[in-house]
C-alpha cells in the first residue's frame, strides 16, 4: 500500500513475495511523473498504482498525508486545511501513515476531524509502542487500518501488506473501496530476518529528515512539489506556507 522506491528490482520482489500491486508515492515528485513511471512498470502481474504522500504545514510542523485517486497534482507545504479540500474534491481517499509518528503524522484529532479513509496500524520503520498506539488511534477514532512496507528500501518491499475481499481493478477502483470502508486484512512477516529490516527502515530516517532536503526543496519555486511552481498556476497561493 505505499512504497517510496520503483524499478526492475523492486518489481521482482513484489512478485516473488505475491504482491498483486503496489501504491507508489515517493516524496517531492509531481504526480504525471509518478503516474507515468508507475504505468512504465505495470504489468499483467503488478499493478503499479501512482500515490501522493503530500507534506502539509511547514517544515517543522509538517503532516504527511497519503492520496489516491488523484487526477490533477497537489503540491507540497500547504496548509493540512487545503490539502483536505483539494483531496475533497477531487474524491480521493485519504489516508494517515505512520499516525503520531514524530513530528511528521496526523494525530487522531486530525483523523477524527477530516474522517480519514483509513490508518496505518503497521510500519516497519515503527517501533513496537508505535504499532501499538496506531491500533489504538484506528480503534478508538473507528477507522479501518491498513498496513505497508513504506519501502525506501529494496529488502523491505513485501515485508508488510494489505489484502482486500476482492480484486482492485486500478487505482480508482483501490481509492473507492477505501473511501467505502471495504473489509481487509492487514498482514506482516515475522521473524530475525523482518526485525533486522525494519531496523534498517528505521535508521534510513536520519537519512531522509536532514536539512539538506530544505535546500533542495523549500527554498526554490522550481521545484516540482513547491506550490510555488509553474504547474500550479498559482491555485495553492492562498494556502501555501513557503
């Protein structure tokens, strides 16, 4: 249900690990351009379905937020309020990975209030009280889980997955059982061989939150996930934060 990374190698894995699909949703990149590479790597056998794990607030204060079923591009750092009715309307469903997580989740205040489709309650890069809290968050607000590799790493690719009563077409027919609560499964692998991934998940964080990410990404309008970029045409300015 969400994987940062795509290629031949990951591709390979999620077949020998009988992945059906995957939800691809790297960070900073526009959405044609992950909609095209997630089509480019679709198959009879992998459906590739194109994702926007959008960062709303600053960069201090952000909340990730997952998307699918998007037809037209959100940018990031926007205000959580914008990126909610942007998904709206477009009737994408709405997810929260990694809830409570650091500093960088919806808490289940911001679940209750926009009535997110679903909540993470399994993610490698968790620790076990993290696991813990987000069955608590799903239970409590009454939101149906779901669970991912949230592979930025190749050995995590199939390390956690979830499974639905019936087949997903494509990524509408995905967004739509989500919206509509279907009944799943969420399942994960056990084991010295799936701690040591997730351990190696987990120690990719220092990696991925460093300030040289700001550089790249905040302080320049061309690039491609500012709200600030050519492609928006100026709809976010009214809800940009940068």
């Amino acid at each position: 249900m969400h994987v940062k990374i795509l290629d031949d190698r990951v591709v390979e894995r999620a077949k020998d690990r009988g992945l059906d699909a995957l939800v691809y949703a790297p960070h900073f990149v526009r959405l044609p351009n992950i909609a095209a590479k997630a089509e480019a790597f679709s198959d009879e056998e992998l459906q590739v379905f194109p994702a926007r794990e959008v960062f709303t607030g600053n960069w201090q204060r952000r909340k990730h937020v997952l998307a699918l079923g998007l037809t037209d591009p959100v940018p990031d750092f926007i205000t959580l309020e914008g990126a909610m009715a942007e998904f709206e309307r477009q009737d994408a469903a709405v997810l929260a990975p990694h809830p409570e997580f650091l500093t960088v989740s919806l808490d289940e205040r911001d679940i209750e209030r926009f009535d997110v489709d679903a909540v993470e309650v399994y993610n490698p890069k968790h620790l076990p009280r993290d696991n813990e809290r987000a069955v608590r968050i799903a239970r409590e607000t009454g939101t149906p889980g779901f669970t991912s590799s949230y592979a930025h790493l190749l050995g995590t690719v199939g390390e956690a997955w979830t499974e639905f009563n019936e087949d997903v077409e494509d990524v509408a027919h995905l967004a739509e059982l989500l919206r509509s609560r279907a009944p799943r499964q969420v399942y994960h692998r056990e084991g010295v061989g799936h701690e040591l991934r997730c351990a190696a998940e987990f120690a990719h964080l220092g990696l991925e939150n460093t300030w040289g990410k700001i550089d790249r990404v905040l302080l320049s309008a061309t690039e491609p996930t500012h709200p600030g970029h050519i492609a928006y045409d100026g709809r976010f300015d009214d809800v940009r934060v940068y």
